[in-house]
C-alpha cells in the first residue's frame, strides 16, 4: 500500500479521499485556499499546505504548486477528486513525469476520453454501441446537410473536444442547420479553443443512466451496475440513485459487459464511469468518466465496497481480489446533492456563513459532508455543501429514509437544496420510477416555493381553529405537538428561523 497520498481538492470529496485513506493507514496531505484554511478537509488531513488565494485559478488548479508541495513533502501519490484538475490529461503527465503515483488511469486514457469523436471511434470499434451518427468533425456546412440526411432529422450539433453540454445544439430540419452549426462552432471555440463539431442523433426524452468500473494494473476489469441520474438542470445532477428502476438483470448485463469492454479498449486503471443514454429500452454510449463521481456513494452502498480504498490499492498495485460474478446488489441507494442554491428562486446560488448545522442520522443515513458550523460559503467554488445518501432494503424504504433524513437536516445561514430534494421524494412521478434527462423541466410545481391552494386552505383552516382554541383554551396552544427538541408546536417551528421547509 502507499505510504501517502496529496488530495488535490477541498470540500465533501477531499474529506471523503482522506477518510479512506486514513483508514488504510496512508498518511493525508490537503492542501488549501487562503479562505478554507480551517475547512474540514484540512482539520482531518495529516498535514495542510496553503496554495494560494481564493480564486480557484491562483489555487485548487496550480497544478505545478501542488507537484511542488508533494515533492517538499514526500507524498508519494496524488489524488485529484472531481473538478478541478481531475480530468486534465496535461496534469496527470506532469504528475508521471514527477515519479508521483496519479490515482487514476493514465493520462492518455483521460486524453483519449476527453475528444469525443476519438471516444466514439474507440467505443464503435471495442463493440460499445453509440448514438448513431458521425466519428469524425464535420468539415462545414454543406457536409453537415448531407451526413444530417444519413442521420435523419432531429440532429443534434456537439463540441468535438468538449462534453457538458457546450456547443449543443438540437436541429429539426435542415433549414435550421446553417445557423445552428455556426452557433455551435462559436460555442466550441469558446469553450474549448477549438471550434471542431460532429453530428449524432437526437434522442428526445432519454434517462441518463451510467455504469461504474473499476479496472487494476493486471489487465482486470468489473462493472458494479449502474447508477440512474435523471434528475438534473442544466447538466447539473440533482438526485441519484442505484440501482435504476428500470434497468433489468438482462439489461445489467448487457450495460455493464459493454462498460467493461469499453474500459479494456483503452487499458482502463482505477475507477472511472461509462456513462450511457437510455431511451425505449436502447442504450448508447455517451462519454467516459476518467475520474471518482460525485455520486458514487450510491454505488459503495448497493456493492458494499469502498471506492476509495479499491482506487488506493489499485494504485498501488494490488489486483482486485474479487471478480463479477462477485459483485452483489443489494438494496436500494439515493443520494441528494445538497447545494447552496435557492430551488425556489432559479437555484440562484447563496452565500453566508453556516451559523448552525443539524446533521441526519439513524439507520440507512448517510452523510459526506464538507461544511461545519460556522463555515463561510462563497462564490470561489460550487455550492456543493454535502450529500445525503440513504439506503433501504428496497427503493421505497429509500426514498422513506430520505424524506425522514431531509426532515432532520437544518442548515442555517444560507439558502440550500433541500426543500427542492424534500418535494421529489413525496412526487409522483419520481415515487413511480418514471424519469428522464427533462424530469426538473416537467415538473415545475417542484421549483414553486410559494404554498399551493391545498395548503393554502389548510393553512387557513388551521389559523381558525388556533383562533378557537386560544378563545376556550389559553393553555392548549402552547403546548405543542410533538417536536422533542424545541418544544415548539408545529405551526411555531414552520415560522422558526431555523427551520428552511
Ligand atoms: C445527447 C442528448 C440527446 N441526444 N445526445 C448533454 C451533455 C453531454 N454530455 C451530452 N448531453 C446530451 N447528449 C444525443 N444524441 C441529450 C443530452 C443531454 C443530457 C445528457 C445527459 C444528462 C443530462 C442531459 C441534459 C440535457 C441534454
């Protein structure tokens, strides 16, 4: 095993890098911004070194800073999280070239992952089913027409070099394609210095569904299901769970032995996701995640294994000491990305410092987490604050477990997610598995703060009966209904400040 490892991030993954490593006995190096100096990532590592500034560009990306602390140090690994370096093909070199261990596959994979059409070429010739459509850029538009006819309308324009959803755009027919492609290229050139764009099929109405993998040094490979991630904005996952609610043991297979070809195709180390659309029980390859998700504790729960740790001795050189027919599902896992952001108003993201903290417990709770009381929010990072992941036996004891857990969660000082979260567990659609990539834009009632007339009314009803009661009782109205910690009926505790339901 190694002797230690750098994590290369800050928050909720950096604290969940170091408590696995600190179970394996690895000694933990963060490094930090001038502001997350006393960030819980930083109190729970071995040792801390500051790298700068606030802003990100002066900090968590100064690639050749954090090489110098590790060399200083004697770090013998880097481990970069998600975000910020963590997919730089660039980066991961520098790391090798160093002689430091990179905890993740090699740079060349994260390269070759990273250019789309490469991708798609790599995944048609592995056997990986795509979306149909073009493996090379197009030249311009008139070549764009033609290739659209062979594709059949609607297409949809995509970044060669890109990936989360820049220089995308839907065309119908191909009047609309002249301007659509210019606008594509523009969008590419900006996001990426590179205006290089390609054509697929559209698919109107898909589940994003993704396989997780995890390969070692010794040429193995497993697949560990799938994790549904529907329910986003704006590319921005909002809920996760595993498994999906719609995925079969054939279809299982069918995923994950194509998830598994794809990671041999480009010598796949460490754990990464293959990332697939589904939609009319077809599934096709979208992008490979050369990197640990956000989501995949979802994962660790229905497996029961540690990614952390698996990342760490794969890096290592240990081989996996398990095979497929292994791997066990059990149960159901959601996880809840909880975030600075005001659902209510356009996720407009908020800022202040945490003045109070009431973390969920209790069976089938769990919580990574990178906030403390008194933590300051700022606009330096994502609002990611931690994340909520419940698991139960089967998916309703899941989502139970998750609407009793975001009940329990109180987090003062700033606006957060979790009301937003609150309101998908007790929704229909998502009660009955019924899911796509557009779930948050068909259910707008979900981002309306304001009470509905059903509540309205009982809120009304209730005020009266209070009224009433007061006139015959003064002593019954104070003597609450059930809330252990404060005392406070349950009209008293829904105005306390505190409480953001
Ligand atoms: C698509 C698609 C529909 N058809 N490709 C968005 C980001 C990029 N990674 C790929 N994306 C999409 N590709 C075809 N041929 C719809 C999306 C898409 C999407 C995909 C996954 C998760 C959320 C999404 C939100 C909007 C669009």
């Amino acid at each position: 095993m190694l002797s230690s490892v750098l994590v290369a991030n800050r928050g909720e993954i950096a604290v969940r890098i170091i408590r696995g490593a600190r179970e394996l006995g690895v000694r933990t190096v963060a490094v930090y911004s001038e502001p997350d100096r006393l960030a819980p990532h930083v109190m729970e590592a071995d040792e801390a070194y500051c790298i700068g500034p606030a802003a990100s560009s002066e900090s968590y990306l100064r690639g050749d800073r954090i090489i110098q602390v590790a060399r200083d140090v004697g770090a013998e690994a880097i481990h970069p999280g998600y975000g910020f370096l963590a997919e730089r093909a660039s980066f991961a070199r520098e790391v090798e070239e160093a002689g430091l261990i990179w905890i993740g596959p090699r740079s060349g994979t994260i390269a070759s992952m990273g250019d789309k059409t490469e991708a798609r070429q790599r995944m048609k010739a592995a056997g990986v089913p795509i979306v149909p459509g073009l493996v090379e850029p197009v030249v311009g538009v008139e070549a764009a027409l033609e290739a659209a006819v062979g594709i059949g309308y609607p297409v949809l324009l995509k970044a060669a070099a890109g990936g989360g959803g820049k220089g995308m755009r839907a065309v119908n027919g191909p009047d609309e394609l002249p301007r659509a492609f210019e606008a594509a290229q523009r969008e590419a050139l900006g996001a990426f210095g590179d205006d290089a764009v390609y054509l697929e099929r559209y698919l109107d109405r898909p589940r994003h569904i993704e396989i997780q993998i995890l390969g070692d040094t010794h040429g193995n490979v497993v697949h560990l299901g799938e994790r549904e991630c529907s329910i986003q904005r704006r590319h921005q996952k909002l809920v996760e769970e595993s498994p999906s609610p719609v995925i079969t043991p054939e279809l299982r297979h069918a995923m994950g032995t194509a998830a598994v070809r794809a990671a041999q195709a480009v010598d796949y180390v460490g754990a990464g996701t293959v990332e697939f659309l589904f939609q009319d029980g077809d599934f096709f390859f979208l992008e490979m995640n050369t990197r640990l998700q956000v989501e995949h504790p979802v994962t660790e729960l229905v497996t029961g294994l540690d990614l952390v740790a698996w990342q760490l001795r794969v890096a290592s050189g240990e081989a996996l000491s398990f095979e497929q027919e292994d791997v066990a599902l059990s149960g159901h896992a959601i996880e809840c990305r909880i975030t600075s952001e005001d659902p209510f108003h356009g996720f407009l993201p908020s800022t202040g410092v945490v003045d109070h903290l009431d973390l969920p417990a209790g069976p089938g709770v769990r919580w990574d987490g990178g906030i403390h009381a008194g933590f300051p929010v700022s606009l330096h990072y994502d609002p990611l604050l931690g994340k909520l992941i419940t698991h139960g036996k089967d998916r309703g004891e899941a989502i139970r477990r998750m609407a009793r857990a975001l009940d329990e969660l109180v987090v003062g000082g700033v606006e957060t997610s979790a009301a937003f979260h609150r309101g998908v567990m007790d929704e229909e659609d998502f009660r009955g598995g019924n899911l796509s990539i557009r779930y948050v834009e068909e259910h707008p009632e979900l981002l309306d703060g304001a009470p509905s007339r059903e509540e309205l009314r009982v809120i009304a009803l209730t005020a009266t009966l209070l009224e009433r009661l007061r006139a015959s009782s003064p002593q019954a109205t104070r003597m609450g209904t059930g809330d252990g910690r404060t005392g406070l009926s349950s009209w008293q505790r829904a105005v306390h400040p505190w409480s953001r339901r």
